[in-house]
C-alpha cells in the first residue's frame, strides 16, 4: 500500500553555533489517517553538499510526547553535531506503547514508528537510505519501544536500545499506564506475550542487532531490564548491558541518552570499515 505523506514546518529552524538545527515537522500516518508531530535535530553541516547521514530513533516515555527529549535534554543539538546524526523524535502519544492495537483502528504506532515515520524521514532528509545506517531507542515506554521494534523490524533497524525501559508488560497491571486500551486487560496473556520483548527474543534474531541497554540501580523497574540482560546471556544474544547511580528521571536519562548516541556513532563506524 503507498504511504501518503506530508511535512508541515513550524516557524524558522532554531541555529546554535557549533551545534545542530531543529525541525518539527508533521508526519501522515496512513495507518491511522492522521498527522502527528515529531522533532528532527540536525547537524550543522546538514547542508553540505553530498553529505548524508545515520539516523537514531528517540522515543518518548508514557505521559510524553514528540517534544520531550529537546526540551528536557536540549544538548542533543549538540550530540547531533559531535556524532553527525540525524535525531528523530517521534510522537507515540501518551500511552502507545509503539505497538499495533488490535482493539483500536487509531492505535497503530508499531507500523507508524517501525516503518512509516522511517520512510518519511528517509524522502525527505538527507539520510543514508539502509538499515545498518538506522538505530532506535528510548526511554521507559520508549525503552520497551526500542527494543520491541528493533526486534520486529530488522529490515529496517540494525541497532536498538533501551534507557530504565519499562520491558515487561505482563507486568504492568497498573490501568493509569493504558496498556489495556492497547492490549485488552492483563488476563489475555498469549497477547500481552506476543507483543512482548521476551517474545522478540525468543524469536532468536540474534546476530543482526546491536544491542544497549542500561538503567539506574534505584530505578523501581530495574528488575525489568536486568531480566531482559539474564534472558540475552542465556540465549547468549550479544548486547552491551550497563547499571549507573540513578533513578526514572531525566538526571537519569540526559546522560543516558549521550552514552547510547556514542554507542550508535561507534557501531555506525564499525560497518564503515566492514
């Protein structure tokens, strides 16, 4: 099915010396016939003639939106810049989770995140169009969401992540976190499960992903990322698993979000040299 798409920008692009520039921009979901708003950070030599670049997927967690992340954690231009990225940071609404409901028409963000938005970005920036070029990531919902769709979507990403992600669902019974919106109530286990990060890795895709995560050892749902680490270990998936000092908050996440850019920016130099 051709994916109807259009951009919106809003105002100038904001230009900060010795760092990136910022858009936001409409993306037409032809999954769910709506637009949506997202944040595309740029380098500053974004312009430069015959210069194309990697793209990292920054999700938002539960209760945010499109604009968190440069909001809360405005040095992202800068990374932008030092990693020579393209950052994007789509919209999941409040409470998607980044996946398909099978409940609501207007909840499909694992097609809109996993594929559409990627097609967007790829037509209209200056990307390099291939999935050892593409990484995502995010934090808690987003967490589940990097990993969740890095996983599903391996045609399109060849790196994942997750920041003190929220990777259990089955776990998460809680009605204010409106998974059962999504998924139906927690009693439908087999669907909880096959949207699930342990039901991406049994899958055993376990060669074409690299893989981070890490959290904060007072995080109240670290246990949920050190399950997902005991899981890679046993089905021996490589990863890059990591605890620092620190809890669910954006202290946590802004310096979270630096160690897995230059991770990315690292691994995009690996295949560079392959």
């Amino acid at each position: 099915m051709r994916i109807s798409l259009l951009i919106l920008f809003f105002g100038t692009s904001v230009c900060v010396s010795q760092a990136g520039t910022v858009d936001t921009v409409q993306i037409f979901s032809n999954a769910m016939q709506r637009n949506y708003k997202a944040v595309v950070v740029k380098p500053e030599n974004y312009k430069k003639k015959g210069t194309r670049f990697e793209t990292v997927y920054l999700l938002h967690g539960h209760g945010g939106n499109f604009s968190n992340w440069i909001t809360l954690v405005p040095q992202l231009k800068k990374y932008a810049d030092d990693y020579q990225l393209l950052i994007v940071c789509p919209d999941g609404k409040i409470a998607s989770w980044y996946l398909n409901s099978p409940l609501s028409d207007s909840m499909q963000f694992e097609t809109y995140v996993g594929k559409e938005i990627p097609a967007f970005i790829d037509a209209h920036y200056n990307t390099i169009a291939n999935r050892k070029a593409r990484a995502i990531t995010g934090l808690s919902m987003g967490g589940h969401g990097g990993l969740f769709l890095g996983f599903r979507h391996q045609d399109i990403f060849s790196a994942c992540g997750s920041m003190s992600g929220a990777l259990l669902i089955k776990s998460i019974t809680d009605k204010r976190y409106g998974l059962e919106k999504i998924l139906g109530d927690s009693t439908q286990l087999q669907l909880y499960y096959e949207n699930s990060v342990m039901k991406q890795l049994d899958l055993r895709n376990k060669d074409s992903l690299a893989i981070i995560i890490d959290c904060g050892t007072e995080d109240f749902i670290v246990g949920m990322s050190r399950a997902v680490h005991t899981k890679m270990l046993e089905l021996k998936v490589p990863h890059d698993y990591t605890e620092r000092p620190g809890r669910h908050d954006w202290n946590y996440w802004r310096t979270a979000v630096q160690y897995q850019l230059l991770y990315f920016r690292n691994y995009f130099d690996k295949n560079k040299t392959l």
